[in-house]
C-alpha cells in the first residue's frame, strides 16, 4: 500500500533522498518536499525530472514552503498533502518540533541525526534521552511509528551492530565505528555537510568505554587504519550520535567512533575554536549589533551542495567488531564504500550527501511495506537489519562483510594499552568522580 511522504529540508541529503524517493514512489507514493525556501525544493525537483528518476509519473512529486518550528503549519501541511510518512531531513534544531506534529496527526516519523538545543553544545549523555526518548511513551500510547537516527552514522552503521548481534556474534566486546571521507572536493576548507552542525558535533568527545561514558579532549587519540579501497587513514576519538542510544541497546562493553581528519582540517578547527569563532552563544559588535560566531562562519564557507560537481575519490564507513562465536575469538569489518564522482552522476551529489540521505528512504519503504511499522519509538539498531541491508544493497549502497584474523595487520588494535593511561603519558590528565560513573579527561 502506497503512503504518502514529506520530505522536510531541502539541503544536499534532502535533494538525495527525493531522488531516491521518486525512484521508488511506487511504494512511497506522492512525494512533497517543504523548507523555508521553497526555490531550493523547486531546484530539487528539477533535478530529479531532469535525471528520469520519477519511476511512476502518475504520482506527485512538488513543493510547499515551510518553516518546521511552526508546529501548527507543519500539521497542516501533513493533513493537506494526506502524508503518511514524515522524512525529517532539516537542521537537527527541528526534530521535537516535527516530532511533535507527527504525534499529534499520528504519522510515521524517521530522522538522521540527534535533537539539539541551539542554546546547548554536547549535553551530557545520553543526549537521546535528553529529548526524543521522553516522548516514546506518547509513541507507544498513540501507535506512532518514530523510527530515530536513519542515516548513516546514526542509522546503517546501527544496522551493522544489530548484523553484528544477529548473524556474527555469540558475545561481542568492542565496537569501533570508524568513519573516513577520502575524497577531494579542491576548495581552500569545507565541511561536506552543514557547517554549524559539523564543529558543534565536535567540541566534546563522549565515548562509550568499559561500559561508561568518558569525555576526552577533542583530536586526542588518533590511530590510523588501513581501510579497504581508500588505504591508510588517519582517525580520530570522536564522540558522535550513535554512540547515545548503542550504549543503551548493544550488549559490548565498548563502543567507540572515530572519524578521519587531515592535518588541515584539525588546523582550521583548531584556529576558529581557539579565536571563539565556534562559539554558538551571541556577542555585540562595536556598531552594536548581536551576532552568533558560529553562523558567521557557516555564511562564510561553501554551501555543502556546491561541493559536488568535481568532488573525486571514496567514502569508507564501517564497524570493527570483536568478540566471539562459538567460543572462539572473531573479528569482522563490516562496512561500505561509495564514490564521490559516481554519486554526482547518478543524482547530482557528493558521497557524504549520498551515504545520509539514501538510507531514510530505505527506512521509509520499510515502514511503507509494514516490516518497520514499529507504532512505538525505535533506534534502528533495535530493527531487523536483514531488510534494510537489503534495500540498501539494491539501491545505492551495498554492504560488504571482510572476515579479520585476530590480532593480524588488518585488526584495529588501537587500544592495546588503556586509553586513560596513554593520556597521562601525553597532553592530558584523567578525572574519575565517585558519584559519576563517567572519567573526564581534560588537556594539562
């Protein structure tokens, strides 16, 4: 049974899962897609007609202007387009917003990314239940389906875990999510999605350790890893959305992510924070007027979007497991690897856009077809991974599986010695509060 979708954004992960959506609108079929500015929606569009991606011509696929903190006006449109499945693809300063006008029409709700507060930079974990899970018990009471963090990391990479649980595993002690972008997208500095989300993500690292959180200072811990098709590559500790609902539904007792960084980024990052240009809070300019330095700078850098046409070279996104099955000892990568130019070619984006924005729909199509109708809140990780891998293999994002001798070349062997200990040895001291069962590291 065809349900109706609203697609809310109209960024790069937006424009790529309209694609993707119009691809398979015979299962998800009218198609609308709202933001503020309906012009970029519009541009979507277009390109979508432009690339023959509209599978069943009889279905709508169009436009409506839209400010999502508008809870009644988001409503509205729900009822006026007879939408059965909300695809949240906006700023994460949205999410409770749209959540709650899902609930209140009881309608299908799938997201990408963690709630935040503008005002509120990395809150203490777990941020999920900081916002979206005090509202699982209305899910459950009306029968809404919430389906949360749908991306890629959070989403795939939750699917991967699940996998992990399911087929590979009797016991798993370590997940590491590791997270490279080797493309080359040729501007002086850019990030591949939006900017003030971007830094914001990355002023405090919260991982998940021995079955704690602990925070480390920000670009501390670096490994490097021989990743499949994009070769070695520096990673980073990082803390990361995922990390906040896995802690909660994995049985592992770690749970770490790391992200690639190149000596230029973690430069530029490290010159705008130390100067208070990432700061969210607002300061007062001489002539008076208030100003937020974080949204200066994300006016001044490349529209991610813009970034796509040119951009060479793979993404690699993948979990390294270990654990044991059958009693013996077992290590598997499981991961994917998309294309920045063949992205470009099929629908118009780069990688990063591409590997965020296609899952959503696969979620969707699950939910159209009743296999992720959940009626309550969920993480993906808490789904049958089978069907989404599945989707995603046949529409745009295959899943591979590589089998790792323990402790060979190929095994991420990254915490060998205690991550508390190789601090003290370094640039940071260690803090442990007996009333907190969190270690906080912070620089000498």
């Amino acid at each position: 049974m065809q349900k109706n979708v609203l697609i809310i954004g109209a960024g790069g992960v937006a424009h790529v899962a309209a694609h993707k959506a119009a691809m398979n609108n015979d299962v998800l079929g009218d198609i609308c897609i709202a933001s503020r500015t309906q012009s970029k929606c519009d541009a979507i569009i277009e390109s979508v007609l432009r690339k023959n991606h509209l599978k069943d011509p009889s279905r709508r696929l169009y436009s409506a202007q839209l400010d999502a903190l508008d809870i009644p006006a988001t409503i509205k449109l729900i009822q006026d387009t007879n939408t059965k499945i909300v695809v949240n693809l906006g700023s994460a300063f949205l999410n409770m917003s749209i959540l709650e006008a899902c609930i209140e029409t009881g309608v299908a709700y799938i997201d990408t990314a963690i709630h935040e507060d503008p005002d509120k930079v990395c809150e203490n974990p777990p941020w999920y239940a900081n916002y979206e899970w005090k509202r699982k018990d209305r899910c459950q009471e009306k029968g809404i389906t919430a389906i949360l963090g749908a991306g890629f990391d959070p989403g795939v990479v939750n699917a991967y875990c699940a996998l992990a649980v399911k087929d590979y595993f009797d016991k798993i002690d370590t997940i590491d999510i590791l997270d490279v972008n080797a493309g080359s997208h040729g501007k002086y500095f850019s990030t591949n999605f939006d900017p003030e989300i971007n830094f914001r993500e990355f002023i405090k690292v919260w991982t998940w350790i021995d079955r704690r959180w602990q925070e480390f200072p920000t670009h501390s811990v670096k490994r490097v890893y021989d990743f499949p098709v994009v070769g070695k590559q520096p990673i980073y500790l990082n803390g990361h959305d995922e990390l906040h609902s896995l802690s909660k539904n994995i049985d592992a007792n770690s749970i770490r992510f790391w992200m690639g960084f190149g000596d230029h980024y973690i430069n530029v990052f490290t010159v705008l924070r130390t100067l208070g240009f990432l700061s969210h809070l607002p300061v007062t300019l001489t002539t008076g007027q208030e100003v937020v330095p974080l949204k200066v700078v994300k006016a001044l850098l490349p529209d991610p979007m813009t970034l796509a046409p040119g951009y060479t070279g793979n993404t690699c996104i993948g979990n390294f497991v270990k654990g044991w099955k059958d009693g013996k000892q077992r290590e598997i990568l499981i991961y994917q690897v998309s294309d920045h130019k063949k992205c470009f070619e099929e629908v118009e984006s780069q990688g990063i856009s591409y590997t965020a924005g296609v899952p959503p729909v696969a979620a969707a199509m699950l939910v159209a077809n009743g296999l992720w109708d959940t009626k309550t809140m969920v993480n993906v990780e808490e789904l049958d991974p089978t069907p989404f891998i599945e989707i995603l293999d046949r529409i745009g994002l295959p899943t591979e599986v590589l089998e790792i001798q323990p402790d060979s070349e190929l095994s991420f062997n990254g915490f060998v010695r205690s991550l508390e200990q190789e601090l003290l040895e370094s640039t940071a001291t260690v803090t442990v509060s007996a009333a907190n069962p969190m270690i906080a590291v912070t620089k000498k």
